[in-house]
C-alpha cells in the first residue's frame, strides 16, 4: 500500500465519523424544537376537564417516547 491510499483512507474514517456525529446532533436539536424549557402550564378550568387533559398528555408523551425510541433504533442502522 502506498501513502496515498493510506491517507485516504483515514480521511474517509474520520470524515464518516464527523458527519455522523453532526447527523445525530441535528437530529437530537430538532427533535427539542417544539420543547422550551421552564414554560409554565396554563391553570385548567375543571378538575374533570384537567384529568382528561392530563390523561392525553400522557397519551401524547408516550407516543412521542415511542416514536424516538424507533428514530433512535432507525438511526442506528442506516449508514451512510
């Protein structure tokens, strides 16, 4: 083996690794968008209509714990 191709392809390992890594950082701040952080909780009107709303932000919370947990699974497998 020459040094070229030596050279080359250590460039290319460590290229993969920086856009991978810049790939998994862009997805884990897009994925933190729609959150902002010490936002407050409007005050519900209803005991009843707060249990319901509670309820299906749990629902949604899961749901969305669901979906990045097949992201971070899809993520993992697909190279580039």
């Amino acid at each position: 083996m020459n040094a070229n191709r030596i050279i080359d392809m250590i460039v290319r390992q460590v290229m993969r690794r920086l856009v991978t890594k810049g790939v998994d950082k862009g997805f884990d701040m897009a994925s933190r968008v729609g959150q902002k952080s010490g936002q407050e909780q409007p005050p519900h009107e209803s005991s009843g209509a707060s249990d319901q709303l509670q309820a299906d932000g749990n629902r949604q919370r899961q749901n969305m714990r669901q979906a990045q947990r097949v992201a971070n699974q899809m993520r993992r497998f697909i190279r580039f």
